[in-house]
C-alpha cells in the first residue's frame, strides 16, 4: 500500500519562506511522476508544481520564480521550497504520486500552509 506523509507546513510571514516534504512508503518512488497540489478555502484544488521520472518540472504561473520543486529519489522523498510567500499562498498543501502502469494516484493527507502577519 502506497502511502505519502507532507511535512513542513506552518504559519510564516509574508515574504517569508517554507520547506514542504513528502516521503512515499509502499511504492517505487523513482517511477512515479510527483506533485504538489494546494486548495484554499472555499477553492477547487489547483495543481503547483510536478516533476517527473527524468527530473523535468513545471509550475502554475502564480508560483513561478518563487517556488521550487524537487525529489530525492535516495530518500522517497520530494519537496517544494516556497519563497517570497504572499497571503494568496495560504493553503493545505497535498502531494500527490501519479504511477503509469496500471494508471494511478496517490494523494497524502495534507499540510496546512499560512502566510500571515
């Protein structure tokens, strides 16, 4: 059984900065597509950040230059470095695990992400 666990989230300060994790247990983390989603209140989730098997990354255009996403493939574990943080940031946070064979997701539990002075 595939599992994922974030941690990191937190209440920073505008302009400030996190560091989100997400460790994958039960699967082979270096044949899954990986992702960050985040869903605010009253919102639908939205996609922030993915990164493939090869390492290749895309972001939404609202994180773009301040977000990072990257993986450990050593460790099961992808993160996402979050700079220059606006109240708009504000979310839980999900990782989510996309195999190809048999096609799949995997989503973890969330972190809550809060930026406010």
């Amino acid at each position: 059984q595939v599992q994922l666990v974030e941690s990191g989230g937190g209440l920073v300060q505008p302009g400030g900065s996190l560091r989100l994790s997400c460790v994958v247990s039960g699967g082979i983390f270096s044949s899954y597509v990986m992702g960050w989603y985040r869903q605010a209140p009253g919102k639908q989730r939205e996609s922030v950040a993915s990164i493939t098997r090869d390492g290749s990354r895309a972001y939404a255009d609202s994180v773009k230059g301040r977000f990072t996403i990257s993986r450990d493939n050593a460790k099961n574990t992808v993160y996402l470095q979050m700079n220059t943080l606006k109240p708009e940031d504000t979310a839980v946070y999900y990782c989510v695990a996309w195999g190809a064979t048999p096609p799949v997701a995997f989503w973890g539990q969330g972190t809550q992400v809060t930026v406010s002075s």
